[in-house]
C-alpha cells in the first residue's frame, strides 16, 4: 500500500501536465459545445447593440441638428450593449483558450482529485495486483512440485519467477477491479481540464448532467460512468501491457547481464538492476501501453467531452458509434490524435512511477 501511495504521487507530479495538453488534443483543441455557446452570446451581443441601434436612430431623428452628439451617443450606447453582452464571455473564452496558451497552472487543471485520491487508487491497484501474483505463483509452484526450485522458494521470489502470463492475468485483474472508481475520477477530471473549471464545479456539473442543466437524480451517479465499457478496456488490458512489459523488458535485460553459468536458465532475478535500467524498462512499458490502448482513449475523451453538452447519459455504445462516425469522416488517424505528445507522457511518468514502487516495497519489506 504504501509503495503503491508514493508511485501515484510521483506520477500524478510529473505527468498531469501533459494529461491536460492529450486531453484538449484528443478532444480537438476545444470542447463541443463551448462553440454553440460563443454563437449564442455573439447572437445576443448582436440583438442587444441592434435594438441600441433602433434607439439611437430615433434619438438622431429628434437631435438631427447635432450629429456629432448622435454619433457620441451611438458610440456610447454600443460599447454599454457589448459591454454587457460579453459579461459572461471571459469564462467561456478561457475553455477555448488554445493549448499553446494555456500557463502552467492552467495545466494543472483538474489535478486536486488525482492528487486526493490517486494514492489511495495505486496502493489498491497494486495491493490487488501483488496479491493476485502471489496466489498465482502459489498455483505456478505446485504444478512444480517435483521441480528442486519450488521446494527453495522464498516469499519474495514470485517478484522475478513467476510467469509472464501471472503477471499478465495479475495486472488485468487490478485494472479492471479499480476502474469502478477510476471512472469518476477521470470522468471529474477531464472536465476540469477541458473547462478549467474547479474541483467541486466539475463534480456538480457531472451530477447535473450537463452544463448548465437542470439535476438529474436518476442519471445523477450514471454520469460519472459515462462510456463505462470504454473506461474499463482502457483500464485493464491497458494496465496489462503495461506490467507485462515492465517484467518482460526487466528479465531481459537481467539475462543479457548474467554470467556464463546462468545464461541458459529462466530463474534469473532483477533485484540488481540499477535504478537507471529500471527507469528504462519502465519508460519503454508506459510508451508501449499508451500506443496499444490509445484508440481508445481518445474515444474515452470525446465521449466525456460531449457529455458536456447532453443530458442524456452516453454508454458504450455511443462511444462505438462516435469510433465509427470518426473513422467515417476524418479516417483512421482520427483516432490518434495527440498520440505523440501522450507517448511522450507515459515515458517520464512510468519511469517514475514503478522504480518508485520496486524500490519502496523492496525497502518495506526488508
């Protein structure tokens, strides 16, 4: 648990940043609907500086002897009616603002839930995940009961002999176990990004079902499992790469580092690699998961974007509609955009994140 705690903080510190820019990139820059709401106050700008407009005429006609104090007066009653049309512009205008402009703190946006709950999120992702691979192991070991090895074994050794596939299975079984409550983080989370709105704003908005919508009881709790099928796609298979890799890249490079006499057995342990090689395994875990599930992603992300302006809760199904709607219209690498910049996220932030966890479960446990 507690080397679970540390991995989220440190990753939610380095990678948040670039969460937000491959959100607002999967999402287009932008969110549908902000451009529906800058039509209808342009719109009401435009009625209220007409209507300024019949008054003005009128007035000229019963000062037409002084232009110069007509056109003043035009002048003045149009700044006044812009003046009041564009009250509530500011807000809008700061959730179109391009990524490019958009400050650091900016990016920050949404990171006070991660950074209340990713914690405790990690440590029972990985309080599953290190559970299931000992009870796994355990199986492994008794299909090797006549094996001399399994008759030697130490607590700690399921940590670099068990196989592949437990580590696989393992991780699966953690992802998609957390992802009932990932999702509302991610759902609150990705509006805050979008909308830089505030942590109890996005949460409210969520439950309303919409912006500026009337409260939805019924669907109040669905809306935080908006496109939940996706959610979990993403969560597990991409949480099973994602460990796979790291013990299969760790092993590999423990082999290529072995002696003559170890250098044709498979119990090789990766507890002396250097900090350096893990970050390197790591790097290269995280960069693989994200290219695997990112289709996905951006599916997740546009469905969260739109549910901003629907009332109606969007399921899994609406999320495969919206695949095929964009491969339809704009092709295959629709579903890649930002890609590059979340390939080059994952890499700092898995590179932090699970030589953090090694090293403090090895250090607790010792």
């Amino acid at each position: 648990l507690i080397a679970g705690y540390s991995a989220g903080i440190c990753g939610i510190v380095v990678g948040h940043p670039l969460d937000s820019i491959k959100v607002l990139l999967q999402a287009g820059g932008g969110v549908p609907g902000v451009q529906t709401s800058m039509s209808r106050i342009n719109t009401n700008a435009a009625t209220t500086i007409a209507s300024a407009g019949h008054a003005i005429t009128r007035a000229s006609s019963n000062v037409a002897s002084n232009a110069a104090q007509s056109s003043s007066l035009q002048a003045n009653v149009s700044t006044v009616a812009v003046t009041t049309s564009s009250h509530n512009i500011p807000s809008t205008l700061s959730r179109e603002q391009p990524v490019e402009k958009r400050s650091l703190r900016a990016l920050y946006a949404g990171v006070t839930g991660p950074l209340l709950a990713i914690g405790i999120l990690q440590s029972l992702n990985f309080a599953i995940y290190d559970s299931a691979r000992r009870i796994l192991y355990q199986r492994q070991l008794k299909s090797e009961s006549n094996n001399d090895f399994a008759c030697n074994s130490q607590p700690g050794d399921y940590l670099h002999y068990d196989k592949l596939s437990n580590v696989a299975m393992a991780s699966f079984a953690a992802g998609a176990s957390t992802s009932i409550l990932t999702s509302p983080m991610l759902v609150v989370k990705t509006k805050q990004q979008l909308m830089v709105w505030g942590f109890r704003k996005a949460i409210q908005e969520t439950y309303q079902s919409g912006m500026n919508g009337r409260p939805q009881r019924v669907n109040g709790l669905r809306n935080f499992y908006t496109g939940f099928g996706v959610h979990i796609v993403c969560e597990s298979l991409g949480r099973s790469v994602y460990m796979f890799t790291y013990e299969l890249l760790k092993r590999k490079l423990a082999q290529s580092k072995c002696s003559e006499r170890c250098s044709h057995s498979n119990r090789v342990s990766t507890q002396n690699l250097t900090a350096p090689e893990r970050m390197m395994c790591a790097a290269s875990a995280g960069m693989a998961c994200w290219a695997f599930i990112f289709p996905a992603d951006v599916i997740r992300s546009k469905l969260y974007a739109k549910s901003l302006t629907t009332q109606a809760p969007l399921t899994t199904s609406d999320g495969i509609e919206l695949a095929r709607q964009m491969v339809r219209e704009q092709g295959f690498k629709s579903l890649y955009r930002g890609m590059a910049i979340t390939v080059a996220r994952a890499g700092p932030v898995a590179a932090a994140v699970l030589p953090v966890y090694d090293s403090v479960l090895a250090w607790v446990s010792s």
